[in-house]
C-alpha cells in the first residue's frame, strides 16, 4: 500500500503555489512556513459557488481547530468552509500520535471481515487507517490496465459472475481521473447468478451494479454521477452531482456496507 498518488498530489500543489508566490507558502491562520504535507497539516480544496475548484489552501492542523471553535468561516472568503473539513479534521488529530501498523494491507483486510469489533479492540490502527487508506492508493484497486472504455466493466461482470450478494470489487474508472480529483469505480453483486433444480436447468444470470466513488483532495470523498470529464484546479469543470461527502474513504465504504455491499465479500485481485 502506498500513499504515492496523494502525497504527490499535494507536495506538487505546494510547489506550485510556493513557485507563483516568490518561494514562500504559509499557513494564512497561523502564518508558519509550509514544505511539505505532514502529518500536522490539513489541505483544504476551495469551491466556487458555481462548483469548480477554485484553490488549495494547506492549514496547521491545531491552528484550523482552534480557528472552528470560533468561526466556521474561512479566514479568506469570509464565507462557510465547504466539505466535511471539521470530519477531516477530526480524523487527521487522532491518527496523529497513531503509529503505522506493520501491514497496512493486512491491517484492512482484517478491519473488513470485522469492522465493528476491529474498531473496539485495535482503536489506533483503525484511526491511522481511517486517516491514510484513499480509494485511489490502496492496495486492493484491480491492477487492470485496459484501453477500451468498456473493458473494466466487462472485467469486472466476470469476475463477479459466480459470487454471492454483497460481493464487490473496487477497480479503475472509465472515467479519467485528474490531478486534484481521483475517481475509481465499485461493482457489485445485486442478485447473483441462480439456477434451476430441475433439468434442463434454466439460468437466470447474475445482476451487477456499478458505483463511482471519487475523492477531491482537500475536500472529500463521494458518490458522484458519472461524467466525461472530471474537475481539476485548472480545467474549468465543475464538481460532478453528489449528495454527501464523507471525510474519509473508510467513512464512505462504511455507508455502502449498510446497503449495497459486504465489507466480508471485498474480491481482491492480485
């Protein structure tokens, strides 16, 4: 499991804007120098009113607190922080004392097959979980490099072919991902595959849903309606339709395992 993708992200976001303002980035509450994305700082993704990503904007965690207990209002915009950012922030303070567990992988494997009591009896690992497990880094995102738009899909349908209700898988996305906004698609047995007890046995296949999940770096996780095109700091679209945005990707698999899919039944794909 690697934290590549995201970590990149923002250490390439902080360059950026450390290169258009003269070398230096600061935190704008608590005016300390900001170099890299550690554990003490939170990033938070600006929206438009009419839904592109406007900026990031990366805070010293306890600064951020203190700041919420005041005001809910960006120190900017003067306007409301957009986005779970109070979750986030949550999330981010209890895994900060929180030491990486051995294996990772392993780690959350085992949170699936149990997570109620995975969370009772190993409280830290689940915090640092929660905190650094994002959809796009994870190890258990199918290792399928396909060409055709319609090839994942197709995957995916054999794969779950022959397995039981609540059975899924996570794999990548027709929908191409953008720098600032990473999409990865579940599917998901709806009714599996049955057959008749008598000969000639008759076959009635097995139904799969498909679900987008994306993640916006500094803002949140969701379920979004699925585009041609997804938002980044520099392409003008705006944020695809969703409903709710969770702090964390754990948050988000949680909500769908009170539903669509068994956390017991996750297909991994070596």
């Amino acid at each position: 499991m690697s934290k590549g993708i995201y970590y990149n992200t923002h250490q390439r976001n902080i360059q950026d804007l450390k290169d258009a303002n003269d070398g230096e980035l600061s935190c704008p509450i608590a005016y300390t120098d900001v170099d890299t994305m550690d554990g003490s700082k939170v990033s938070h993704m600006r929206i438009t009113d009419d839904g592109k990503l406007a900026s990031m904007v990366y805070y010293e965690a306890d600064a951020l607190e203190q700041w919420l207990k005041q005001s809910d209002k960006d120190p900017f915009t003067n306007k409301p922080f957009k986005g779970p950012i109070m979750d986030r922030l949550k999330i981010i303070q209890k895994a900060r004392a929180c030491e990486p567990p051995p294996n990772p992988a392993e780690s959350f494997r085992e949170y699936c097959t149990s997570p109620n009591v995975f969370q009772l009896e190993n409280r830290d690992t689940y915090s640092w979980l929660r905190r650094h497990i994002n959809l796009e880094d994870n190890g258990f995102l199918c290792p399928w490099n396909e060409e055709s738009t319609t090839a994942y899909r197709d995957k995916a349908l054999s794969l779950l072919d022959e397995k039981p209700k609540g059975s899924f898988v996570l794999r990548p996305s027709s929908v191409k991902s953008t720098n600032n906004f990473r999409v990865v698609a579940v599917s998901y047995v709806i009714r599996p595959k049955t057959r008749t007890f008598y000969e000639p046995h008759d076959v009635f296949e097995a139904v799969i849903g498909h679900i987008l999940l994306g993640h916006c770096y500094g803002y949140g996780y969701m379920i979004v309606d699925q585009g041609k095109v997804m938002p980044d700091l520099q392409n003008g679209v705006a944020m695809p339709k969703h409903d709710k945005t969770w702090g964390s990707f754990l948050d988000l698999l949680g909500w769908l395992a009170a539903g669509a899919i068994d956390l017991k039944k996750m297909v991994y794909v070596e």
